[in-house]
C-alpha cells in the first residue's frame, strides 16, 4: 500500500498558494476549503508548507499584524514531503516523528502531485483492515 494508492482513492486536487501572497489570503482559503494546511509554491515547486499551526504560533508571537506578512517569511520551510511511492506504514512514521499532519506528495521531477492527510492515511489504513476481516469471515463461513 503505497501513497499514490491513497490518492486514486482520495483524489489528487490539491489548493496551493505562492509565496508572495500574504497570510491573510492563505487563511482565506484554509477556511474555504476546509482544509488544514496548504504547499507553499514558488515558480510551480514546492517551497514550503502553510497549516494552522503557523497562524497559532505566528499570532501569538506578532499579533494581529501577522496576517499582513508574505508567506515566505510565515511558512514551514523546507516542507517534508512524500513520493508516490511511499508506503503508507512509512509515511505514517515520517508524520508522527516530525509531528506533522499533512504530507506534500511530488513525484521524481518534484511536481506537485497532491497531499495527504493524517486522517487520510489512518482511514485507508482502516478500510484496509475491514477488507481483510470481511474476506477472513468469508473465508471461514465458506470453508
């Protein structure tokens, strides 16, 4: 089981934002699109990652004002990413070790191909296991 597995099933859309735009625009569209974090693009490369988790820090640090800064100077940087490869065990490590929730994907020329959530990778996980139950019950009434 592999990241890309995850994004067949999830979909690949991805909401990003450059990094000249300022804070106030990211916050917009983390609470439009429901979203928690977005990648942070520079000329279509990744350049870092903006989550809620900034705005917290950087509201308490800078106040109000915070909102007005560029998102290079507000973003996580270097983003850690994932390829599509990535099995999802492995993928899940990385995230609880960094203690990080979400997951840029980019493939072997470092495109942007989608991003993965905590949750997403914990559901899969999860759906996985139910499969397995459900054919091992099969299994066992058929047998």
């Amino acid at each position: 089981m592999t990241i890309a597995s995850v994004l067949a099933r999830k979909g690949s859309d991805v909401f990003t934002v450059e990094q000249s735009e300022r804070v106030e625009a990211a916050v917009a569209l983390l609470a439009d699109r429901r979203v928690g974090a977005l990648p942070v693009m520079d000329g279509g490369r990744i350049a870092g990652i903006f989550s809620e988790r900034d705005l917290l820090y950087g509201i308490r640090k800078e106040g109000p004002a915070f909102v007005s800064r560029r998102l290079s100077e507000a973003m996580t940087t270097p983003a850690v990413t994932a390829r599509p490869d990535t099995g999802v065990i492995e993928a899940l490590a990385t995230m609880t070790r960094r203690r990080i929730r979400h997951l840029p994907v980019v493939d072997s020329s470092g495109a942007l191909v989608g991003v993965v959530s905590i949750g997403d990778l914990v559901k899969f996980r999860i759906d996985g296991m139910e499969a397995e139950t459900r054919a091992m019950r099969d299994y066992i009434t058929t047998a």
